[in-house]
C-alpha cells in the first residue's frame, strides 16, 4: 500500500471513529445533530506561529498536533507522558508539550498532545482556559468567563 492509499485509509478510519464517538457522546442536541465545529487558532511556539483550522472536540482533553507541526513550531516538550482514549476506544500514548494558542485575540498556554492525526484537534483545556464553549442550539463559539478563568480565593 502506497503513502496515499495509507493516508486515505487513516482519514476514512479517523471519519468513522468521529463518527462513532458522536453518537456515543451525546453531541446531539434536542435530536439534531451538531454537526462539526472548526475555529482559526494560532498556535504559538518558540520558532514561530502557525494558524490552523482546529477541529474543535469537547471530548477531547487537550490540543491534539502532529509531531511536523510541533517540531516546525518549537512547542516545549515536557518529561511526560499522557494515555489517550481515542474515538474509536483504542488507548494511545502521546508526548506532552507546552505551546500558547489564541483564538479571537484571547491568548493562554495550554498542554498539546503529540498524535498523527488527520485534522488537528482543539481539546475542553484550552476552550475552557480562553473562556469559551460550543452553543449546542446554534454550533457557534461563545465566551463565557474571562481570558485565563477565574481564581477564588478568600479576601
């Protein structure tokens, strides 16, 4: 099998495994299907930024990036490890690194898992760091909190 039969087939594979983990998850709302929901995003690294189309997954813990991304980028690796669930229940293991992302001039570190993936993903974390959520009724990127969330502490 060539390099582009192998590619098409992990798209094909990645679309079921999507596909499969939507109606496991509940991403319908009142019966109608959600759909897909993509963001710009800049991610920002030591060598430089790149803006992509991020996949925004709300069952997904972290930014997902292949490892050319990291590397052309120079995201910060840590000395971690992370087991990931992946949509088709099998269990991956994944490098850790540190990089910035923005999306809508709202700025914040945040953990980016190292996969091969087809389509890069945009994690729960990194929403929930730079305030936002998904509307369920109209599939549209919404601020809720402050840039960076709240800190409670006792005055």
């Amino acid at each position: 099998m060539g390099a582009r039969e192998t590619l098409i087939l992990q798209l094909y594979n990645f679309c079921l495994a999507i596909i499969n983990f939507n109606s496991l998850s509940g991403t319908y709302f009142n019966g109608i299907d959600m759909g897909f929901v993509y963001a710009d995003v800049t991610v920002h690294g030591i060598k430089g930024s790149k803006i992509l189309k991020m996949l925004i997954d709300t069952g997904s813990t972290y930014v997902v990036l292949g490892p050319e991304t990291i590397s052309e980028l120079g995201l910060i690796e840590t000395p971690y490890k992370v087991k990931i669930t992946l949509a088709d229940r099998r269990v991956s293991e994944a490098k850790l690194y540190i990089g910035e992302v923005e999306v809508r001039e709202r700025r914040d570190p945040v953990f980016i898992a190292e996969l091969n993936t087809p389509v890069p993903l945009l994690g729960v974390h990194a929403l929930e760091t730079l305030g936002f959520k998904i509307n369920p009724k109209t599939g549209e990127l919404e601020e809720i909190s402050p840039e960076g969330g709240y800190i409670l502490y006792n005055i």
